[in-house]
C-alpha cells in the first residue's frame, strides 16, 4: 500500500551548509530511519511495565481520559468511595 508512496524530505547537500528538498520512498526512508522504534509486541497493561518490559514491549494503555480532566470546584468524594474501593479490588 505505501511501497509506491513519496515524502519531501529536506537533504544536507554534500559539502555545503544548505539543504534541498528532495523527494524519496517513504518506505525506504521509514525502514532505515535510525530512529524508528521497533517492538517485540504489544502489550495493554493498566498496571505499566516492568522495567526489562519496556525494552521490548509498547504498553498501549496510556492512561484513563478521567485523569487528565480538570476539576472544577469541591468534589464529594464520599459519593464516589465505593466506585474507588471496587476499581482497587479490580486492580
């Protein structure tokens, strides 16, 4: 699907303090790009990764959306302690 597809790249001419905009196969320049990560496999694990783990494994699980919402105003959390308690016996 992509092996026809093209990118513009800016290149470092040899020799010179200037670039050019050349156009090469993107995936030519994706599978040799020294800084692409590569995986042994994919892993969704709430908890995170060991520390060996992350070497090898992309953990997909980044996190629930609820902890990056801003509260606004008190929050009565007496409400909301049984949801808590039953997500750390899940967890």
């Amino acid at each position: 699907m992509y092996k026809n597809k093209s990118c513009m790249l800016y290149k470092k001419i040899k020799g010179k303090d200037e670039s050019e905009l050349t156009e090469i196969k993107f995936l030519n320049h994706w599978l040799y790009d020294k800084h692409r990560l590569t995986f042994e496999g994919l892993v969704f694990k709430p908890g995170g990764l060991s520390t060996t783990e992350e070497q090898y494994y992309k953990n997909l699980f980044e996190g629930f959306k609820a902890d990056r919402v801003e509260l606004i105003g008190e929050c009565d959390y007496t409400k909301i302690q049984p949801i808590f308690n039953h997500m750390k016996m899940v967890f």
